[in-house]
C-alpha cells in the first residue's frame, strides 16, 4: 500500500522537499489517486505491482500543481542570457538543448512521470455487473 512517507521520499529525490504545510497536499493527490484507482478498476485491494506507479503519479500532481499555483519554490524557471552584442543589440538566451527552456523540460519532466498510468492499471480492472 502506498503511504505518505513513500511520497514524501520520491518527491525529495526529485529535489523537492515537502513542507509541513504541503501534507495535506500530498495527502489530498494520494487519497484522489488511490480513489480513481479503485473506482477505475472496480477493486477493493490494489496490487502492489502498481505501488510505484501510483507514487510517481502522485508526485507528477503535486509538482504540476504547485508550480501552476507559483508555490514551488526552489526552481528557476527563467532563461539565462548566453551572449549580448551591442552593435544592434543582438541578445541570445540560454534555453537548453533543443531550445527548450527549463520550465518545458520541467513539464515534460511532469508528463512522464504520469505516462502510460492508464495502461498500467487497466489490466487490473473488473468488470461491473
């Protein structure tokens, strides 16, 4: 069964460290997402094959929520300038590969984490008579 604490940990590898006040936030996401599990397959008992699946699902809620809501802290999301020329004022910005800027990597970051949840968990659903 997943827990809290579970949460809490994988959220801290990712480099974010859960507040007193965000408690009641990851509860909130793992009771919802535990809750759709359960709705969703028509079970009473969830199998412990999908315990990490849950848990980055939850956390992949968490960290899209707070920075949609401007409460994560602890990441910089702006450009950094790489290079300024003065003659026509010319200035490039820093984005990362591919032009992607730190906050879109962050939201791809975000996505994959929840990638193929669905798919994960369908195989465990029952069928409602």
């Amino acid at each position: 069964m997943v827990t809290k604490d579970m949460v809490i940990k994988r959220l801290k590898q990712f480099g974010y460290t859960v507040s007193v006040e965000d408690e009641g936030i990851v509860e909130f996401e793992l009771d919802k997402t535990l809750n759709y599990v359960y709705n969703y397959c028509n079970i009473t008992e969830i199998p412990a094959i999908l315990d990490y699946r849950i848990i980055d699902r939850v956390c992949a809620y968490i960290l899209y929520n707070l920075k949609n809501s401007g409460q994560l802290e602890g990441f910089n999301y702006d450009s950094v300038i790489k290079q300024i020329k003065e003659g026509d004022t010319t200035i490039h910005y820093a984005t990362g590969q591919d032009g992607d800027t730190q906050e879109s990597r962050f939201d791809s970051f975000v996505k994959q984490l929840e990638r193929g949840f669905d798919k994960w968990i369908t195989p465990h659903r029952r069928l409602r008579w």
